[in-house]
C-alpha cells in the first residue's frame, strides 16, 4: 500500500461558501433529485418485474421501504469475523446465515436476479468498510482525519447503502430474500487488508479497490443483463461508483481519473477486476 | 496563483507520457471491439482496421487548421461546426453516430479551451491544464471508438458535432469574450461540466437503447469515464467559487487542507440521472 500525506493544514478562509453551495446541492438533491431517482429506480424494478416473476411487493412499499433503509444507516453483515481490531462493531444481521462464496449467490437466484444478489452483496462490502473506517476514525485509530476525507465517507457510505437497498428492493419485488451479507469471495480479504490500515490514506487506497471491483463490476455487468430495467439500475449506479473513484485518487494526490496500477490514465474503463 | 514552473513543465511532460502509455491498452481493447463487430457483420473489413488511425488524423487535422476560439477575442464554433449531424440507418448506428458527434463537440470545446491562457499556457493552474489535455485526448479516443464501431456494423463515421448543442457551446464560448481569468476559467469549467453530464447521462441511456452487447459494453466503458470528468469539474467549479483555487492541487498535504464539503460535492447523487440525456438520434450521420 502506498503511503500517501493527507496531513490536515485547515481550511482557511472561504468554508462557509462552500458548504452553503453543498447545502443548496443538498437540498436539491433530497427535494428533487431524490424522488425522482428513486421514483426512477421503483420504476425500473416494476419492468423487471413485469419480465420476469410475480411482485410481491408493491411499488409504493419498496418506495417506503427504500426510504426507511436510507434513513435507518446499517447495512448488516455476515460471513465475517469481528474484524479491525476493535475499529468497528458492526449489527448482527437478523438471521445470521453465514454464506460461502460456494453457497453464493443464494440457491435459487439465476440471471438477472442472481447479479443483483452479487451487486447487493458487493454493496453491503462497501457499507461495511466504510462504517468500520468510519469507527476507526471516530476511536483516533487512524490519526488525523482531513475533513474532506470524513465528507467523503459518510456520503459515499449513504450511497451505497441506497444501491444495496435498491438491488435488494428488485430481489424482493420479485419475492426473493434481500441480500444482507457482504459478499463472502471478497470479504477475507478485505478483512485482512482493513486489518492493517493504520492511517487515512491506507483506508483510501482499500477504499479504491473496493470502489474499483464495484465499478467494474456494474461495467461488467451491464453488457450481459437481460433485463432492461436491470441494465438500466447497474448503468446508473457505475458512474456514481466511478465518481467515487475519481475523488479518491484526488484525496490521494494522483490523477483524479480511471489509470493503470503505473498511473497511465485510461480512456476507456477496465473490467479485469470485475466479480 | 504560485507557478513552480519546473514543475509544471515536468507535469506536461508527464501528461504526454501517460497518454502514449494510455493509448496502449485503449488501442488494443478498441481493436478487439471491431474484431468483435466485424465477426458480427462481415463488411468492410479494411476499413474498419485503418479507420481508427485515420479518423484520428482527421479530427487532429481540422482541429489544427481551424482555430475554433481566438484566445482573447471569443469567437464562436460557427466556422467548424457549420454542417452539424442529423438521421441515419439502424438504432444501433444511429446512437453511436450522435455519441460521436458529442465526443466531437467535447473535443472541440476543450480544444478551444486550450488555446485560453488560463487553461493552456503555463500561467493556468497545473491540474486545470493536465486536466484539459487528458479529457481533450479521451474524447478523441471515444469518438474513434463509436465511429469504429457504427462502421463495423455499416454505417458512416460521424465528424460532424451534435448540431443541437453547438449554440449552446456557441453561446457560452462568446461569453468568455474579455473575461478575467478567474471569471474565464470559471465559464469554461461550467461549459464542460454541461457538456460532461450530458454525455455521460447519454451514455447511460443509450445502454438500455443499444441491441449489440458488445456496443453496450462500449458505451458503459465510456460512460463512467465521463461521470469522472463531471465530478472533477464539479469539485473545480466548488473551488473556485469558494475562492480557493491553490487547492486545486495535486501536491501532498492538500487533501488535508480542502473544505469538508469538498469531500462530496464531485458525486451529488446516489443514481446517475438521464434527464439531460441526447435523444438517440440527434447526432446520427444524415
């Protein structure tokens, strides 16, 4: 892992300019945008679910159920030990079924419906580094933690809770059990590499692979889903992934775009990293 | 702004390396894309082959022998944008062809964004400048990348820029006339920023719209890429309305100097939108 300074000199002058203009994009964001998006996403999992099986589940429920789990934080996690030292405690999932990466996606799950349980699951990962990154921070096992870098981490989190719950919103409107468990191939070893994280800027760079593997998963992804309302939620959420990314290696100090291991910037997005 | 000049000049050289290393890989995975689409459709199989090296020499060509902006009088893109693309054949042509014609407006915009002494010459902020370089280049890789692709399925490259947004582009360049460089670089941050979203709203679309997989694959490659550069410009344009521009930087220690809401702002939400998204059509080949 590269070492990177983030030391933290203080914002002078101008913050409260900027986060006035943060807020009014936030306010957009949750006044308009929000609805809209999610209104967007019920209406993209009623098409799939017109394709394929019976709803069980309405969409005015999934639009308050959405709603509810973005409020409510937490993703659960099973299938991983108490990791980072302390760093973290993570809830208990409700029904604590420990997945393999044999056993997963669940039996039962084929196609479309299958990557949305490897897309809930892989966003499930991501909420869960996060919140243990977050823990860390909290408990000053990470040192100095830039302000921007803590901005970064709740958003980015809130974000991939509301992707994981709309996968699982699609597997649930198509009567299957969401996915609350991160994902069991990737997790040891992103157990194993949180575990060595000791400052902000390894958690950055564990951060962009976990970004990464999710980006290019969704690459992956959207040129073998059948389902068009599929495609269209995994089209939506790659450049929102990709997002993160840039701002990632900007915190980091390198070129803020999609490069190579060498540091070349690429053109064209990758997916050799894919699940 | 302090200029390291050295290390500007280090961070051009830099840039031009990336690009020849970049160019690497994008040639090899845009060769296997017409390998792919000749398999599906067998015609003209040396076109397809020579067409990514030509077109790339064309776009190059009339970029540099048409000025599309004078630096300091703000001219518009009339002149090299006057015969602008409109209908053509197949669905999948067709939306391939208007994404070319995006990428060729992008190309030309940040082009003409170069030749503003701050965005190109060496008094510009050092990521502002490398930022503009390596986008510029992408974008000609991405509209070589659909032309290629509308060619292999049959269909005609698209040089032209998408005919409803060059008075748009027109418009704003023209605004930039006599501008300070602070209020200067601003407007071309905006101007791209617009020009990003809705490339990469397009490309997000049109993954749903296209029939080929392998033209999906493409445009989700593509896609993403133009998300990264929306949320670069955004945090750029924060900045720099917040009067920070020392803190577009890549040097150590900056991340821990930039405003908490810097952290954020590059990403405002959880689903890419596609309202801004060009009608598939727009820009195909008449």
């Amino acid at each position: 892992m590269k070492k990177k300074n983030l030391n933290n000199v203080g914002f002078q002058g101008t913050e409260s300019e900027l986060l006035a203009m943060t807020r009014e994009l936030d306010d957009m964001h949750h006044d308009v945008g929000m609805p809209a998006m999610w209104e967007g996403v019920s209406n993209m999992i009623d098409n799939l679910s017109d394709n394929t099986q019976a709803r069980s589940t309405s969409r005015r429920t999934f639009l308050l159920g959405v709603g509810g789990a973005v409020a409510g934080g937490a993703i659960l996690s099973a299938g991983l030990s108490p990791l980072l030292a302390g760093a973290a405690t993570l809830q208990k999932p409700a029904t604590s079924s420990v997945l393999t990466s044999k056993t997963f996606p669940p039996a039962g799950l084929k196609g479309d419906l299958a990557v949305a349980a490897v897309a809930a699951s892989l966003e499930n990962l991501a909420v869960y580094a996060y919140n243990a990154g977050l823990k860390a921070a909290t408990a000053g096992k990470l040192g100095t933690v830039p302000p921007a870098v803590g901005t970064f981490v709740t958003t980015a989190l809130a974000q991939h809770t509301q992707h994981a719950e709309a996968w699982n919103a699609v597997l649930a409107s198509n009567g299957k059990a969401k996915v609350t468990e991160v994902n069991p191939t990737l997790a040891p070893t992103v157990n194993a590499d949180f575990a060595k994280v000791t400052d902000v800027a390894q958690l950055a760079e564990l951060a962009l692979t976990l970004e990464t593997i999710a980006a290019e998963t969704y690459q992956a992804e959207t040129s073998k889903l059948m389902s068009k309302a599929a495609i269209g939620l995994s089209a939506s959420i790659q450049p929102v992934e990709m997002q993160h990314i840039a701002i990632l290696y900007y915190v980091l100090g390198e070129y803020p775009g999609i490069q190579t291991s060498g540091g070349a910037t690429l053109a064209f997005s990758p997916i050799n990293q894919a699940v | 702004m302090n200029v390291d000049q050295r290390a500007l000049a280090e961070l051009l050289e830099e840039s031009q390396d990336l690009q020849a290393d970049a160019m690497r890989p994008t040639h090899e995975a845009l060769d296997e894309l017409v390998e792919v689409n000749r398999a599906a459709s067998p015609s003209e199989p040396n076109e397809n082959l020579q067409f990514h090296e030509e077109h790339k020499r064309g776009v190059l060509s009339s970029l540099t022998t048409a000025p599309l902006l004078a630096a300091a009088g703000g001219l518009t893109l009339v002149g090299a944008l006057a015969s602008a693309a409109s209908a053509s054949s197949s669905q999948d042509i067709q939306i391939l062809q208007t994404a070319a014609s995006i990428e060729n407006l992008a190309v030309a915009t940040y082009k003409t964004a170069l030749t503003l002494p701050y965005i190109g010459s060496s008094s510009a902020n050092a990521v502002v400048n490398k930022f503009a370089r390596v986008t510029m280049n992408q974008h000609a890789q991405h509209a070589d990348a659909f032309n290629a692709a509308a060619k292999a399925l049959g269909g005609k490259a698209q040089t032209k820029p998408d005919p409803a947004f060059v008075p748009v582009v027109n418009k704003a360049v023209a605004s930039l006339s006599g501008a300070s460089a602070a209020k200067g670089t601003l407007g071309v941050v905006g101007l791209a920023l617009e020009l990003e979203n809705i490339a990469a709203e397009t490309y997000v679309k049109d993954t749903t719209l296209v029939a080929s997989s392998v033209n999906k694959a493409l445009f989700a490659s593509v896609m993403g890429v133009e998300a990264q550069h929306v949320a670069v410009l955004l945090a750029v344009q924060a900045l720099l309305n917040a009067g920070a521009p020392q803190l577009i930087s890549l040097a150590p220690g900056t991340a821990g100097m930039l405003p908490a809401a810097a952290g954020s702002v590059g990403f405002p939400n959880a689903f890419y939108k596609t309202n801004t998204a060009a009608p598939a059509t727009q820009g195909a080949v008449k």
